[in-house]
C-alpha cells in the first residue's frame, strides 16, 4: 500500500473517512485468510454504520422563543404539515421531544421545553435535559438575552461541547422597527440586533460567540443558509455526510454538496459490488450488482430529494403546484426503479470500457490489489456515477423551478 498515503493528498482524500488504513489492512488480511466470504460481511457493515450514525442536536432556550419553530424550519417543513413540531403562542412543548428528518432518520433535532417556566425553573431543566446525550446544540433567544441564556451557554460550555446562538423572528423585530421610526435602514437594524446577542455572550464568558439571526417565514433570507454551513463544518466527517444528506434541496449549492458526499458512497457501493463479484458462482454476481445498482440509485434519489414526498414538501415550502416540479423531472429514473434500469440507462453499454483510467487514478489500486476487483467494479462506479449526475441535474432543475432564481449557484 505504498501509494496509499499519496493518494491520501488528492481531491479525493475524504473516502480514507470511509475505509481507514487500519480498516483497510484488517480487509486485506481477511482476505488473505478467508477469502471472500470473510470479507464481504465487513465491507456490508461499513455500508450500513455508515446510515446508522445518529447525530443529535438540541434546541433549547426560553419559552416561547420559537425553538419548535426552527426545528420545523430546518426540516423544510411549515407547522400545519403532518409531523411537524407544535407551535403556539402558550406554553407547548413540555418534554423532549425528538424530531427525526423526513427522509434520513439519523438526525435527530431535540425539541427541548423551555427553560425558566414554572414548570421547569433553571436549576431543575439543567437536571431533568440531559445535555450530556446531546452532540451539540441550538440556542434560541428572543427579544432580550436573558439569565437563563446565560445559564444554557455556560453549561454547555462546561460539559465541552459547543453551542450556536439563533435569534428568530428577525422578520417581526424589522416590520416593527419600520412602523416606528421614519427612517429605516434593514441593514444597520440587523449589525444592531447581532452586535446585541454577542456582546451579552461576551459578557457571560463566551469568548467567541457565533450568533445567527433568521425567521422561519424567510428561510432564504438572513443566516439560515451561513447557520447551516457552519455547523456541517464543525461536524466530525461521518457526520456531516450524515447532517449534508439531510438539508432540505433549498439552494443549488446544497445540491452540489449532497452530490459530492453521495460520489464517496458510488466508490463504496462499487467496491462492496467488486467483493460479491467475485463470488465464482455463474449469474450470482449480477445478481448482486443490479440489487446494489437499484439499492444505489433509490438511495440517492432520495437523498436529491426527487422521490414523491421531498418533492410534494419542497413544493408546499415554495408555494407552488407539485406538478410543476414534477414536469422538470426528467431522464431514465423516474418513477419506479426495476432491474430494466440498465436498459434504461442510455450510458449503460460504454460503461466498463470507457472509465479505466479515471479509477486507477483514485481508487482502484487499494481495492483492485486486495480483490482483483474487475468488470463488476468497473460497471457498477459508472453507472452509479452516471445515475449520480444525472440525479443531481434534475435536483438542479426542481431547486431552479421551485425558487426560480440562479442567484444561489455556487457556479
Ligand atoms: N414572525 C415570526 N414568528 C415566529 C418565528 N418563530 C416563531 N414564531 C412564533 O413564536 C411563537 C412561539 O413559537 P414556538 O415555535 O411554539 O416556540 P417554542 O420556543 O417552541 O415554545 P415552547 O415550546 O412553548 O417553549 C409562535 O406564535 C410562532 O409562530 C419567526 O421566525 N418569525
Ligand atoms: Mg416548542
């Protein structure tokens, strides 16, 4: 495995997160001993942990600051829509409540109560929430900072984890600044606001606070976008290919990038499909393959948000008919997805030949040496590369007809 640390230094570095060296050695003395039938049942658990890894965020704050609100908003989902968090102007939630993603079930938005009410005064929440089960959390503020967020983000701060500030109801702070005074500057309002939120952090020991302002009505607008880029940053790599897969399609940049984590997971597929290639029982190996195709393609799409309920959501949220979105939906892998698909697939018959060399470059010197890993591996990454591009264009199409707007390309 000489190469492997060179190769480490490529754009494609991020799928060692997939297979460490270590993992990769343990494969190949399995192999060595075992054969195959040692090693596919380990390659298939790699493929599994991967959708098993559960990532859980909090949402804590005071009363009413709208923390059920958010967490609605970050599943792209409005608070009359089936399963969506309740929302009210009383006191509503009253116990943890988890809030699993639509379509990725691994992570999990906590809807915490909120803190400093009769029910749950500050001393008894901090007890009764178990902060330590949390990997990071959310706190929601509005309109003061008050004793209790000092509380929330010295705790926090205690237990070593970390904490990103939000202050929602941006668009009802600025409608009210604007009946009151004659002149309005949107832009001075906000420094205003955030300036306000870090410099109470400061002064409660923060030292460098991240501070986000957003309302649930303009998900565009504002933070949102800088909030979700921040924390798939701060994540761990697992998990953040988990928390990427997991955003609503609101930008053709988030498109971009669920297509590049979904590109490590075609690498991943082809290798498990190279290991079962190599089965020597004749018709088993296709077998395996179109399983691992169909498994792969219905995987992404939904991971693109292009299966029936992401695009029926996506069209609530931008208020159009879900036809329209439909209609941009276009190519070999729409509706249901059979084993004809390699007929379908317009690519399918250049596939083995074309690609050799592009593998080489990256990835099949590892497995190809461990394996022998042939056509099998080959057909399969391009396919799955293909169905991957394909996918990821309609996903850019139906971001495009949804918001109608190019300014979001991240070119
Ligand atoms: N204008 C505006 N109103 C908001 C926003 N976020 C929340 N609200 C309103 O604030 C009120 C409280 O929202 P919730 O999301 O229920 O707040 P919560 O923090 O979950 O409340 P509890 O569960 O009782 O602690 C509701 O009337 C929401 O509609 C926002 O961004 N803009
Ligand atoms: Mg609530």
């Amino acid at each position: 495995m000489g190469g492997a640390s060179s190769r480490d230094q490529s754009a494609e570095a991020s799928n060692t997160s997939l297979f460490s060296e270590d993992e990769l050695k343990n494969l190949k003395s399995n192999f060595e001993s075992g054969g195959v039938e040692k090693v596919t049942p380990l390659i298939q658990k790699k493929v599994n942990d991967l959708d098993n890894i559960e990532l859980n965020i909090a949402v804590t704050g005071e009363a009413g600051t709208g923390k059920s609100s958010f967490i609605n908003a970050m599943r792209g989902l409005q608070s009359e829509d089936k399963g969506a968090a309740k929302v009210d102007n009383k006191e509503t939630t009253v116990e943890p409540t988890e809030y699993k993603h639509p379509s990725l079930p691994n992570v999990i938005l906590w809807d915490l109560p909120g803190i400093g009410t009769v029910k749950f005064p500050a001393n008894k929440y901090l007890k009764e929430m178990k902060f330590k089960k949390y990997d990071f959390f959310i706190i929601i503020s509005h309109p003061r900072f008050t004793e209790n967020d000092v509380k929330l983000a010295q705790e926090i701060k205690r237990l070593g984890k970390k904490f990103y500030f939000v202050r929602p109801k941006i668009d009802s702070d600025l409608d009210a600044v604007k009946r009151e005074r004659r002149e309005f500057k949107e832009e001075e309002e906000l420094e205003n606001i955030r300036s306000y939120c870090i410099t109470s952090l400061q002064e409660a020991g923060i030292s460098s606070p991240q501070v986000f302002l957003i309302s649930k009505f303009d998900r565009h607008l504002y933070d949102f976008d800088r909030l979700s880029k921040v924390l798939e940053d701060d994540l761990p790599s697992l998990k953040r290919s988990v928390y990427i897969l997991a955003l609503p399609n609101l930008t053709l940049e988030i498109v971009e990038k669920k297509k590049k984590e979904l590109k490590k997971r075609v690498w991943m597929l082809a290798s498990l499909s190279g290991v079962l290639g190599a089965v020597p029982v004749p018709g088993v190996s296709l077998g395996c393959d179109i399983g691992i195709l169909i498994g792969g393609i219905v995987h992404f799409r939904k991971c693109l948000g292009l299966d029936d309920a992401s695009l029926r959501r996506l069209a609530k949220k931008a208020g159009k008919p879900v036809e329209e979105l439909k209609a941009v939906v276009k190519g070999p892998m729409v509706g249901e997805i059979t084993p004809d698909i390699i007929n379908r697939l317009a690519w399918g018959a250049t596939a083995v030949v074309v690609s050799g060399f592009e593998l080489v470059l990256d990835h099949v010197p590892v497995v190809g040496s461990i394996f022998g890993a042939g056509s099998s591996f080959l057909m399969i990454y391009k396919l799955l590369s293909g169905a991957l591009d394909d996918l990821t264009e309609n996903a850019r199409r139906v971001v495009k007809a949804a918001f109608g707007t190019d300014e979001n390309d991240p070119k």
